[in-house]
C-alpha cells in the first residue's frame, strides 16, 4: 500500500470548476465560508447569529484584497458556490459594501456586516499552513463566539481544518493504489494498462462510468468556453496594474495570418501560447475557470488539450478524456508528496506541476507508452523547479499570465 493515506485524488475533485483569479485566495476561502454557513444552519445557531468576523492570515492577509479574498468570503457566507455562482455576484461583495449594509446568511438569515469585519493580518501567520482564515459567529453577546473555526486553503481549491488535517478518502480505497511513479508504472506493467486506464479503474470506482465521463466532458466544456471568452474579449485586467488583455489581439493576428498564409506557415505554437493567454486573462478577471491543477496555472492543460484537438491528426474526445485522466495521475503524485499550493511550495508547485500534467497527457493523447508519459512529465516538473510565487502587486497578472503560455511550450 501507498505511504500516503490519499495517493490519487479524483479527477472530478483535481480539476473544479470555480472562479478566478486564485483558487488557494478565492475559491478555497469561499468554499470554507460556505462550510462554515451550513454548519450553523445544520446545527441549529444560525438564527441566534447577529455578526460573523473574520480573519484573513499570512498569505491570505497579504495578498488577499488583489485576489477578492474578502469578496469571497462574503459570498460564500451567503451560501454562493464557486462551481455554480455568477462570477459577477462575487465581485464587490466586500469591497463595495455601503454603510448599514446586510448579508444573508446561508442565503435564508439577515445580520449587518461592515468591511471591518473582516480583517486583513499578514504578519501572523498559523502553524498548519500559509493560507489561513479563521470565521467567528456572535450571538447578543460579544463576550464568546457562538461558534468559530479556522481553515487552511491549501491550493487547488482544496481546504482542510486541524481537527480534519487531510480531506476525506474514498469509502473504499481505489482497486490501483500508488504512491510513487515507480509503483505507478509497476501497475502498468503488472496490468497491461496504460496511465489513463489505471486512473480510470480508480474513478469509476469511485463515481461509476458514466458519472467519471459526464464529469470529464463538463471539466473540458468550461475549460474551452474559457478559451473561447478569453480569445474575445478585450480591455484592462482589474487591480490598478493596466494590464492590456492581448489574447484578442493575437487571436485576430493568426486568423489573418492563417488566411493569407494558408499552409505556407506553421502556427500551432503562436495558437498554443493565444490558448494560454486567454485562459490566464479570464482568470484574472475573476471569470469562470477550472483550477487545473491551480488558478494561478489554470491555463496551461486548456492550452494543450485544445493544441492536441486541433493540430494533432485523429484528435477526438476519447483521447481529451484520456489526456485529462493522464494529467490527473500525474497530479495526484505530487499533491500526495509535495504541494501545488503556490503560498506554501512556489511557483514550481502550481505552474510546474500543471507543466508536468500537461506534459505527460499530451504525451498519452500522442500514444505514448507509461514510461515515455512519466518521462516527459519528469522532464517538464524538473525544469520549474525553484521557482518562486512572485506575483507583482499581489495579483494574479505579472508574471502569472506569460508564465502560463510559456510552461504551455515547454509542456508540448
């Protein structure tokens, strides 16, 4: 059996459907609102609560207010959900609040709630992780919470307390249990499969074939209807940088340079890095994303799969299913032995191991044997590493974007 209690995470948990710019400062911190609502709606003191305060830790106080932190805790207080909110409902949830507003609470319970209530403390940082938040709720009276708890947003959206240090496994554990790539490609080998087949066998044990695959397809639908948004749209990014969208722009150049050019002109690089860009640029707006496996890396696997769909003869859905059930085996390794939260591990844990996925699935899409996959995934996780979360200004923009489209290249 695997060292690791959780060695593969599903693909349906890896790859969430959410809402930018950052799913370790976003979306992990409105899903532990939303926890912290429903527990007092399932126990019986939401009616009890007149104020809710928070605080925002370390990584989480530094850089929050460039990645809407505080927006997102109050939407996820008022029972919002990043997989199914309105982007725009999140935006100047905090940040817009006028005096002698009100939240609804869960969606069903009315308290006033001011910008002081939420507290931005950078200089104390938690022992259980970086990025940490801890949510009161009051009652009448001030002297002690009704209820409080503190949660670790500990990348990819994921989020875990100190009484419950790692997330929930499977009921069961998955039929092919691995913890290392050495014991990955064993399996391989032991079975006759390849990569996507042993990850497959582990989520239809978990969810069931068709699930799996309704699953895989709406993963890949909104990771291509952000492609398709960030490809159109134009503008400055938020945030008080002045950063111009230029995914627009280079769409346009290349369908122009792609008429005039016809086949005389290879440009499926130039296409691959627009793909990134777009992606990235969405995410900075605080669109609709899926963290694959981060936010802050969101545009490197979109970029790939939709560089194999459309320059890669024979590409089909069968093989975007293979090439994300690849990527998530990949995954699963390093969120099992190291880290892809940007705060705790650098760059190299979102962006190199988003690199590294994309690698060893295009690899698997191309038909390439187990070792060849693990191979290459090798090969693009070993050249991030060391590298650092470096963002300018706390956003999700310099140098996040154009580190995007060129972990997209070195993936391919």
């Amino acid at each position: 059996r695997p060292t690791h209690p959780l060695a593969y995470f599903s693909a349906l948990d890896l790859f969430s459907i959410g809402i930018g710019p950052s799913s370790s400062h976003t979306v992990g911190p409105m899903r532990a609102a939303l926890a912290f609502a429903d527990h007092l709606t399932a126990t019986g003191r939401l009616a009890d609560v007149t104020r809710i305060s928070c605080s925002l830790f370390g990584s989480l106080g530094a850089t929050g207010l460039g990645h809407g932190t505080p927006d997102a805790v109050l939407a996820g207080l008022t029972g919002l959900r990043p997989e199914t909110c309105d982007p725009s409902d999140v935006r100047a949830s905090w940040s817009g609040l006028a005096e002698g507003a009100t939240l609804s609470l869960a969606g069903i319970h009315t308290i006033s709630i001011s910008r002081d209530d939420i507290k931005l403390e950078p200089r104390t940082r938690l022992p259980g992780h970086p990025n940490a938040l801890t949510l009161w709720a009051w009652g009448i009276s001030d002297d002690l919470p009704l209820f409080e708890e503190t949660y670790y947003s500990i990348g990819g959206g994921f989020i875990r307390q100190d009484h419950n240090p790692i997330e929930a496994a499977p009921a069961a554990p998955p039929p092919m249990e691995y913890s290392t790539s050495a014991e990955l490609l064993a399996l391989c080998e032991l079975h006759g499969l390849d990569i996507s087949e042993i990850a497959r066998a582990n989520e239809e044990s978990i969810h069931g074939a068709e699930k799996l695959d309704a699953g895989l397809d709406a993963i890949w639908d909104v990771m291509h209807e952000c492609v398709e948004a960030g490809l159109h749209a134009e503008g400055t990014l938020p945030g008080g940088l002045g950063v111009t969208r230029r995914a627009s722009a280079v769409r346009m150049h290349l369908e122009a340079l792609d008429r005039l050019c016809e086949q005389h002109r290879d440009t499926a690089t130039e296409w691959l890095l627009a793909f990134a860009l777009a992606v990235n640029e969405e995410n900075a707006a605080g669109g609709r994303v899926v963290t694959a496996p981060t936010n802050g890396a969101a545009g490197i696997i979109p970029a790939v799969g939709h560089y194999y769909l459309r320059f890669v003869p024979g590409a089909n859905l069968a093989g975007i299913r293979r090439f994300l059930l690849t990527a998530v085996a990949v995954g699963s390794l390093v969120k099992a032995n190291a880290s892809i939260s940007g705060a705790e591990g650098g760059c190299q844990a979102e962006v190199g191991t988003a690199c590294s996925m994309a690698a060893g699935a295009l690899c698997a899409a191309l038909g390439g044997t187990p070792r060849q996959v693990e191979n290459a995934a090798e090969i693009a996780m070993e050249h991030h590493l060391g590298l650092t979360c470096d963002p300018v200004g706390g956003l999700v923009q310099v140098p996040c974007i154009e580190r995007n489209a060129i972990a997209s290249s070195t993936a391919v």
